[in-house]
C-alpha cells in the first residue's frame, strides 16, 4: 500500500521534472535561430494569459463561461493598478483586500 | 552581475521575489495537505509528493485519482499530461540561461512551476536577474508549497477557508505578471488571442491541455502577425546584457 504509493510519488516526480529539465537542457547550450527565439519571446504573455482567462471567467463543474462574477469583477480594478504600479506585491496585497471585501458585499 | 557579493545577498533577493508566491502556495497547500489526509495519506506522504513532485495542480488531481482508487499508471500519465506546459516554460527560461552550467541546470529545473517561471522571467526580462537569486525563487517557494502541505494535512481544517482573501493572491499576482509581460503591442495581441484560445477550449477539453495548445496558437498567431507586418515594433528582439 504505502509501496504503492511511494512508486505513485516516484513516478509522478520522474514525468514532472523531465519536461522542466528537458528544454533546460538542450537549449541553454546552443545558439537559439533568431526566429525561435521571438517565438519564445510571445510565449510568456501567451502562456500567462491562458491560465488567468480561464481562472477569472469560467466556473463551476461541468465548466461554464461565467463573465460576470466575484472573481473577474475585482481582476478589473486589480488590473488597473497592476497596470499603473508594475508592483507585484502591491498587486497582490490589493487583490488580496478588494477580493475579500467584495465577497462581503456580493 | 552586480552581485558576485555571493550568495548571501542572492538569498535576499530570491526571497524578496518569492514572497507573493509564498503567500499564493499557503492556502494551496493546506488545501492540498487537508485533501490528501482526507484519502487517507500520512501527513509524511503528502509532503513527500508536494517534495517531490512540487506541481500542485497534478497533485490535486493525483489524490483524486487516489480516492477512487486508479492504477499506478493512469496517475502518473494524468501528471505527465497536466505537466506537459512546463516545456514551453522551461524553453522560455532557457533562453536566459544561455551558458549556466549542467549540474545547475538541473537542480533549477525541479522548481520551474507556473509561478516562479512567472516571477523569474519578468525579472530576467528586466535584466537585473542572475540564476543564483532565481534558482533561490524556486527552493524557497518549494519548501513553503512543502511546509504548507504537510501543515495542511497535520491540521488544515482548523484554518478558516478564504481568510483575508488569500485565495485570490495567485489570480492578482498572475494579472500582474502578465501586465509586466506586455512589453509592446504583439504581446498584448498574443495574451488577447492565447486566453480567448484558453477560455473557449477548456470548455472542451478537460484537463489543463487547453493551457498548452492555446498557449502555442496565440504565440504562433502573434508571431505570423509580427512577420506579417515587418514593421510590426518587433516585440522580439530581446538583447540581455
């Protein structure tokens, strides 16, 4: 049973950390085509963008698009001033405080 | 770099950088702690996964897998799968890390997860970042994302659930991390096309693969419109010091 569970553990390291260690890898050591690593440059912005839409906008299980809701509606002023201040702690701390305000109002 | 000062300041650094993660994992943590000692692991063995495996999102889904009691190797296929995005995230890094040597390589790698590559690109980007003060960011939000879990599953249900907000400290921090990423127009053309990509597939699929394919379609997308429009402000060129 517990044997079990520390193959389960094992196996799940081994899968997580080759795809973190892979790129690391084989890229740190060579020269990067010009191309590639523009295409790399939008990958940030993509990547973050395509966790935090989901996160904000759909809910509930089976998943539905919800626009309207405690957690989009506060990324709206948290938006505005991660956009004025580029602090992230600022941001956070905000979030953190606008959130928990509006689910007393909501 | 500024600080050949040694390690001690990179620590600080690290640190100073790693703190809204931190205070995004606690909450995730005893969450995750509180769930796996309810299918009925040790408080042991859900920080040895949180130790070893340092994916909450894999980890969730591993203990769910767990309480219905699914083979070994769906688990661990389930974990590959969820975990498949940190190959685009890892080449994004790699970009950075041009020349560090392996053995680092390899030790940064086990803390590459959604947040420090996050915290740690905005800053590489803004060119005052070394690898000794990033590789710090992933240690010191492992061990809080172990230290959580394990705390979580000796004693979670005590904590009331949604205390001062803290469940939305991950969501504000990635909406930050975001607004640091769009650096000129193509970037805010490829976040606009990646998550509207992400909002409409995960409807679809289950999972979290719609992060990986909506990721590679807004990226792709916005580098066809950048090579489009030679003219387009190259958001591209990217020349670290």
């Amino acid at each position: 049973m517990t044997m079990d569970l520390a193959l389960i553990v094992a196996g799940m390291a081994l899968v997580t950390y080759v795809p973190r260690w892979l790129p690391l890898f084989l890229l740190s050591r060579r020269r990067l085509p010009q191309w590639f690593v523009q295409w790399l440059d939008l990958i940030p912005a993509a990547i973050l963008s395509a966790l935090i839409v989901p996160e904000l906008f759909v809910s509930g299980e089976p998943r539905s698009l919800v626009l309207f809701q405690q957690k989009s509606l506060v990324a709206l002023p948290v938006l505005l001033i991660a956009l004025k201040t580029k602090s992230l702690g600022l941001t956070v701390v905000s979030g953190m405080l606008l959130f928990w305000l509006a689910g007393k109002i909501l | 770099m500024e600080n050949c000062g040694g390690s001690r300041t990179a620590f600080r650094d690290g640190v100073k950088a790693a703190w809204p993660i931190c205070l995004g994992y606690v909450p995730i943590g005893l969450a995750f702690g509180i769930l796996a000692q309810k299918a009925g692991m040790h408080p042991m063995a859900a920080g040895a996964m949180s130790l070893f495996v340092y994916a909450g999102s894999a980890q969730f889904i591993a203990v769910s897998l767990l309480c219905t009691g699914a083979a070994a190797t769906s688990i661990i296929l389930t974990t590959l799968v969820v975990n498949l995005r940190h190959l685009l995230m890892s080449s994004s890094l790699a970009v950075h890390l041009q020349g560090v040597g392996r053995g680092f390589l390899s030790l940064f790698a086990y803390g590459v997860t959604d947040e420090t590559f996050a915290v740690n690109l905005a800053r590489f980007t803004a060119g005052r970042w070394h690898p000794r003060q990033a590789v710090v960011v992933n240690l010191v939000s492992g061990a809080v994302w172990t230290g959580s879990s394990i705390a979580g599953a000796l004693g979670g249900e005590f904590i009331p659930a949604g205390a001062f907000g803290i469940d939305y400290a991950l969501s504000a921090m990635f909406i930050c991390l975001l607004v640091i990423q769009l650096r000129a127009p193509i970037h805010v053309v490829t976040a606009v096309i990646s998550g509207a990509a992400a909002a409409v597939l995960c409807l679809e699929i289950p999972g979290n693969s719609h992060v990986i394919y909506a990721s590679l379609f807004g990226a792709t997308a916005g580098f066809a419109l950048l090579k489009l429009k030679k003219h387009g402000r190259g958001g591209g060129k990217e020349k670290e010091p």
